[in-house]
C-alpha cells in the first residue's frame, strides 16, 4: 500500500511542475501579447493622426 501511495504522490508532483511549466509559457505568451498589441495601437493611433493631418491639408 505505502509503494501505491508513493506512486501516487510522485505523479501529483510531476503533475504541478508540468502545471506550472504551462502556466509560466502561458504568462510569458500574454505578456508578449500585451506588449504587440500596445506597440500596434501605438501605430495605429500615429497613422490615424497622420491621415488626419492629411485631410486638414486637404481643406
């Protein structure tokens, strides 16, 4: 019985650290994200600026 209990413990272990393996690329995925898409709208809002300075002229 103490071998089967042993099992069991050695594969709840193995089971947290490939948890936290997930959950440390998934936090390294969002943070990668967050930063593409603060750099995007960055870009979008100075295109959108410069198509309006564009129509300004425009007038």
């Amino acid at each position: 019985m103490g071998l089967e209990k042993e099992s069991k413990a050695q594969v709840s272990i193995e089971l947290i650290i490939v948890l936290a393996a997930v959950v440390a690329i998934v936090l390294v995925l969002v943070s990668q994200l967050q930063k593409t898409s603060a750099s995007g709208a960055k870009k979008i809002d100075e295109k959108t600026k410069d198509i309006f300075a564009k129509i300004d002229e425009i007038d």
